[in-house]
C-alpha cells in the first residue's frame, strides 16, 4: 500500500498531500533487533485564541511543535510519528504548519485525525466536481518490526457527499451504536470500514507468518473504554490481540490512557495543544521482549514487558 490520493487529490491538496504519503526511508542498515521512534500527540494547530474550558491553546503548538522536532531531530531515531490531528479547524492552518514540519529530520510517519480529515473534507468538497475524503492507511516493515497505520475516518460523518455512501453508512452505525448505549457513539469519532479491515487483517496475517513484531497507529484509542474510542473499537481490539500485536499507540483523548489486553498494550498519548506551556511527546523503544516509553514534559514513562 502505497498512497490512497487519486491525481486530482494531490493537485487541490498541494503540498499538503506531503503529510498524507507513507515515510520514505534511506535504505541505511540499522542494528538488528531494535528499534526506536518518536510519537507527537494532537498539536490542533489554529490562529485562534485559547479554549479555556478544554485547556487548549491552539496558537502555541507551533511553538511546542518546533520545540519537540528540535529535541527529537538530536536523537537516533528510525522515523517519528504523529498521531492525528495537526491542525484544528482551518484549511489556512497548515499553510503555517508546513514550515514547521519540514524541521523534522527524520521519516515522518502521520495518522488522518478527525479534526485533518474535516478540515480536508471540506476543502475537496468545496472543489467542482468535488473530491472525496481520502482513505489513509498503509504499512512499512523496518529491522524485523511491521508498522501499520489504521484510518478511523473510513467511515465517519467527516466523509463528504463524493464518498458515496459512507457518510450514510456512518450515520446508521453511530445510531446503532447509540441505541446500544455504547459510550464511543460520538460524532466526533468515526470507524474502520470493512475494506480496510479485510487489508488490515491480511497486514497482520503476513506480519505473523514472518516473524515480524508488529505495533500499529490509529488516531482513535481502542480500550481502555472511553467516549474517544473508535466506534468499532472492541472489533479492533479482538483483531489485534489475535495476532499478538506489541503495542497500539493513539492520541484524540487528550488526557492519555493506558490498557494491556492479553499480550497488546494500548497506549493513548497526551495532546499536545492542551496546556499553556506543556509539551508532551515520546520516544519509544522495542527491544526484544521489551517496549520502553520515555516521555517528555507530562508524558508518562512506561517500560512494558512482554
């Protein structure tokens, strides 16, 4: 899996569509049986005043954002990843965003969060003929470790009229979901569709069959329960433990969160736009039997052994 942009996406994106491609990687050899990365939680970027309320200041990400590529720029790392949500709720957003991103040394590896897949929704949406909200999931395998990259969006009520039906779709799963009272039946989550989820259960099956320790990427959490969660979360969470996947990173439930199901640990960072002057981000670490979580600012620190 390569890019889910079609030609005319790419266009009306622009370099935008930069963010939305898998990470191109040197080909360099790395130590064998190790592998360190870092993780960026929600930056929600905006030219807006702080949201008190929610504690989020949105104009200091940039700031913060420069801050945490400054830091993880000085250290050997194979890739670093953003868990979703770059920008809050404006096309114009990322224009400044772009500039700050391109600091980052290493391979970036981004997840569609809500907040990116509405504001570039309706930006393709705005386009004549209109363009759907793309798909965004895709794999890399580094050093005997497998990365797979999940896209909640699929099938969300973000998804615009040029999606065809998944915006219906959406609607009937999120009132199913909220008829069964499930605490994930939000608007502002969204779900794996079946597509995906057949390609996602073949990743994993080939992961398995070679060896590969294999961690994955979503924007929504998965367990513990949480009104964040993806809205097809338990179906997810079944998936992974099966295939004793290592570890699920997240962000979108900006206060972090941590659960081990079975053998697969289900890490939530904290968001990066809450806080006048917090920074969190991580550097994590896999080696052999162990997944180390070094946080920074009041990111927690975990060392999870298998």
């Amino acid at each position: 899996m390569t890019s889910h942009l079609t030609a005319a996406q790419s266009l009306t994106l622009g370099q935008v569509s930069s963010l939305y491609q898998p990470p191109q990687f040197s080909g360099q050899p790395t130590p064998s049986g190790s592998v360190r990365f870092g993780l960026i939680a929600d930056p929600q970027y905006a030219d807006a005043d702080p949201n008190l309320e929610y504690n989020r200041y949105y104009r200091n990400s940039l700031r913060k954002l420069s801050q945490a590529i400054t830091e993880l720029n000085d250290l050997p790392l194979a890739f670093v990843a953003t868990l979703g949500d770059l920008v809050d709720d404006h096309w114009s957003s990322y224009a400044e965003l772009l500039p700050v991103y391109g600091q980052l040394r290493h391979p970036h590896a981004v997840v569609l969060g809500n907040h990116d897949a509405d504001v570039i929704s309706r930006h393709l949406a705005a386009q004549s003929p209109a363009l759907a909200l793309p798909k965004h999931y895709y794999q890399f395998s580094l050093n005997g470790y497998r990365f797979i990259v999940i896209d909640g969006n699929d099938i969300s009520l973000y998804c615009n009229p040029a999606n065809g039906e998944e915006h219906t779709q959406a609607q009937h799963l999120l009132a199913r979901i909220r008829a069964e009272h499930q605490p994930q039946a939000q608007s502002w989550n969204g779900a794996v569709g079946d597509e995906q989820l057949r390609w996602l259960a073949c990743s994993l099956a080939d992961a398995q069959s070679k060896g590969e320790t294999i961690v994955v990427f979503g924007h929504y959490p998965l367990a513990p329960e949480n009104e964040h969660n993806l809205w097809n979360c338990d179906a997810l969470v079944a998936l992974l433990c099966r295939y004793q996947v290592r570890a699920y990173f997240a962000g979108h439930y900006h206060l972090g969160d941590y659960l081990r199901v079975e053998h697969t640990g289900f890490i939530t960072l904290k968001g990066m736009v809450d806080g006048d002057d917090l920074l969190p981000f991580a550097v994590v670490e896999l080696a052999g039997d162990t997944l180390s979580v070094t946080g920074y600012g009041p990111e927690i620190s975990r060392v999870l052994v298998r």
